[in-house]
C-alpha cells in the first residue's frame, strides 16, 4: 500500500522529472474564471470627518455633527483622553438612538446603519473634559 507519496520501502519518491532534474510540466487546459455579476450599477462614496471634543464636565449635551442627509452606514469612533466618563448620543435617521459611555482612556467605535446626529456630555472630574471623534459615512452615490 502506497499513502503520502511514500513507496513501499518508507522512501519518498521523488516528483517526476525528464533527465537532468528538470520537472515534467504537465500542459492543462486554460481555466475559465467568470467574474461574478456586479450590481445594478451602484457606486458608494466615503467620507470621513473628525474633530476634538473640548467641553466643561456638567452633564450637558453638546452636539457635535448633525447630518444633512441620509447616509447608508456610520462608523463613530470617540476616544476620552481625561479623567471622568463622557456619554455619547447618536441618533439615527430613523428615529431611534444608541447610547455609549466611554470611559477614562478609552476609544469606543459605534457602527450604526445612519447618522443624524452626535451628541456628547461629560461628567467627572476636572471640570473640563478632551477626547476627539471621527465619523466614516458611506452613502450612495448618485
């Protein structure tokens, strides 16, 4: 029985080859690779925006980005580089909203399906409260 391209003696065979240790090339047939079918022709664009977040520590929301239209995805990455926590709002097109906290050093991303407005508030220590944000908008290009 031959298994693992081994013979009968427990040596590896060696891989065919025409005189002078040249392998044998096999000639195959071309293969044939379809792309696979687009989209009906829909094209997105990204964009992408940031900016620090300097605000006083007195559980207020400032608002930070509002959107002038519809987008089809968000991603929010807020990082708090002071000591307390900072609370962000994110409200959706749709009506609805999602809520985070991040914490002292943190970096918290948030991908929601479409921004309309960021909020954020702060409280803790220090009075004064730094971090920043960034926003990637992927929308349908027109």
């Amino acid at each position: 029985m031959i298994c693992e391209n081994r013979s009968k003696g427990g040596k590896k065979r060696k891989p065919w080859s025409e005189p002078g240790g040249i392998p044998r090339v096999i000639a195959q047939a071309p293969v044939q690779v379809s792309a696979p079918a687009s989209p009906a022709s829909r094209q997105f664009t990204c964009d992408s925006l940031s900016g620090k977040i300097f605000q006083l520590c007195d559980g207020v929301p400032r608002v930070y980005f509002t959107s002038a239209n519809s987008s089809s995805s968000s991603i929010i990455r807020i990082a708090n580089d002071t000591k307390g926590s900072m609370k962000a709002v994110i409200e959706l097109q749709r009506g609805d909203a999602v809520e985070g906290v991040i914490e002292q050093g943190q970096q918290v991303s948030f991908d929601v399906p479409s921004i309309s407005r960021l909020s954020i508030s702060s409280s803790g220590e220090g009075g004064i409260s730094k971090g920043n944000y960034t926003i990637r908008i992927r929308r349908e290009a027109k």
